[in-house]
C-alpha cells in the first residue's frame, strides 16, 4: 500500500469521525439539528453520543494509528484550531438555546482535539481532564434547561431572554448555573479553568503557540456571550414580568444538579481524584488491555 492511499484511507476515517463530533471542517450540520431536535435528543447529542465517539476516536488514534502519528496529526491540529474559532465567534449571534449550546460545543470539541494533538501521555491525559469537567458542566447545564418548563404551555425555553424569568422566580437554583456558565468561561478557581490550563500548558510545552493563543482568545470570547446569559438573569429582571411564567421540575434531579456545581466550585480539593482517573483511563488508549 503506498504512504498516499494510506493517509487518504486514514484521513477519511478521521472525517468520519469529526462528523460525528461536529468538529471542524464537519460542523455545519450541527446548530439546525440541535434546534430541530426533540430538547432531551439534543443533550443525548451533546452528552453520551459525542462522549462515546469520542472515546473510541481516542482509542483508535493513539493505540492503533499512532505510529502515524506524523500524518493525523496536522489534521487533528486544524480541525481544534478552527474548531475553537469558529464555534467561539458563531456563538455570539445566536438568540436561540439550543443553537447556542451547538456552537458552544463546537468551541468546547476544539479544546478537546487541543490535547489529542501533542499525541503524548500528557497531552491525552489533559484532554481526558477536560472530557471529565465537559461531562459535568454539560450535565448540570442540561439538567436545569430540561427541567424548566413555561407555566402556560408547559414547554422548556427556547430563547435566552427566557433565562430573564427564570431568575425571577428560581433564583436559588440559577445560583448554580452561574457556576456552570463561569466554568464554561474557564474563569479561576472552577474546574473549567483548569481543564483549559491543563491544555495550555501542555500544548504550550510541545510547542503549539498558535493552539494556546486561539484557546486564550476564543475563552475570552466565550466569556463575553456565557456573561451575556448571567446579564440576562441577574440584570435585565422586568420589574412588571409575571414572575411565574417559569418553574424548574428538577425533583429528583436536584440533587444530581447541586453536586454538578460543587465538583466545579471545589475542584481544586477533589483535582487528585480527576488525575486518577484520567491517567487510567490515558493508559488504556495508549497501550493493550490484558
């Protein structure tokens, strides 16, 4: 087989998969299918589907392919990079929820495939941190957007002026939210900050600047819109709206919903327990299961 049908062979797996992950260049599709998509189909999207396939594609590439490491990798090194500027710059003119949170995993992905690009233990440890603090900051934030439903109509928000209601309301349990949304942000000392930190260092390390400097940008940039979500709660409040238009049915999920904003907010206490698991986990992509 020659070195050019092998790397056309690898590279269209390795499409299939970002497809799959609505990364870069493979990400158009996402927003309108979030949108149309039934709202609990959408956090099976977001949550465990993109989490599954993205464990078998780091499975895939750092134990079978990664003696052609030197062929995926600048694939995997364009697809975070414009990953992180695309979904952080659409993620701005979006007014709708879900179409939102599609953009905003598109960012979230490019932080991801940040790590995967070093291909070394490390670097996939990071990454592996990150899939850990992405699976509990989606959770949390899917939890209070499906169980808060419209009084009237008995149906979730669709836009983010709704998160203006809310507020007014389930005050309490917006508290949380505001963490979530500032971990999204990586702002210190929550567990998204980490996550990205751990990233940085790493690829900075390896000596990928350009990833460093467009994570940094694109975090500033994503601080502004989840900023923007926090203004609309805690600081465009109408005085004569009907305070409940909206009400959380978290019941059984509260409990769940509480401990996803704690793991951020005490993340510096707990970090050793995140490393235990991220580098057994690294160890079974990178080496055989006996």
């Amino acid at each position: 087989m020659s070195e050019n049908t092998l790397t056309i062979g690898l590279y269209f797996i390795i499409i299939g998969f970002l497809f799959k992950l609505a990364a870069f260049p493979c990400h158009l599709w996402a927003a309108d299918i979030y949108e149309g998509s039934p709202h609990p189909l959408t956090a099976f999207f977001v949550l465990p589907i993109k989490i599954a396939i993205f464990s078998i594609f780091l499975r895939i590439l750092m134990y079978v392919f990664i003696d052609l490491y030197f062929i995926w990798n600048y694939l995997i090194w364009l697809s975070s990079f414009y990953s992180m500027l695309w979904g952080g710059i659409a993620a701005l003119a979006e007014k709708k929820i879900k179409r939102f949170m599609a953009y905003s995993s598109i960012n979230q992905m490019g932080f991801l495939l940040m790590g995967l690009t070093c291909g070394t233990f490390e670097g996939l440890r990071a990454t592996l941190i990150y899939l850990l603090i992405y699976i509990v900051m989606n959770t949390g934030f899917f939890i209070f957007f499906l169980s808060t439903r419209n009084i009237k109509n008995n149906k979730s928000m669709i836009y983010l002026t709704d998160f203006n209601y809310a507020a007014q309301h389930i005050w309490w349990y917006t508290i949380f939210l505001v963490i979530i949304l500032f971990s999204m942000a990586g702002i210190p000392p929550l567990g998204g900050f980490f996550g990205k930190y751990f990233l940085f260092f790493h690829s900075f390390s390896i000596g990928y600047y350009s990833l460093v400097i467009i994570g940094i940008l694109t975090s500033l940039i994503s601080t502004f819109y989840y900023l923007r979500i926090i203004k609309i709660m805690w600081f465009e409040v109408q005085p004569n709206a009907k305070r409940l238009l909206f009400k959380t049915y978290l019941y059984d999920l509260k409990n769940l919903y509480l401990i996803t904003g704690l793991i951020l907010v005490f993340f510096l206490l707990i970090n050793t327990q995140f490393f235990i698991i991220s580098s057994n986990l690294t160890k079974n992509c990178l080496y055989p299961l006996i």
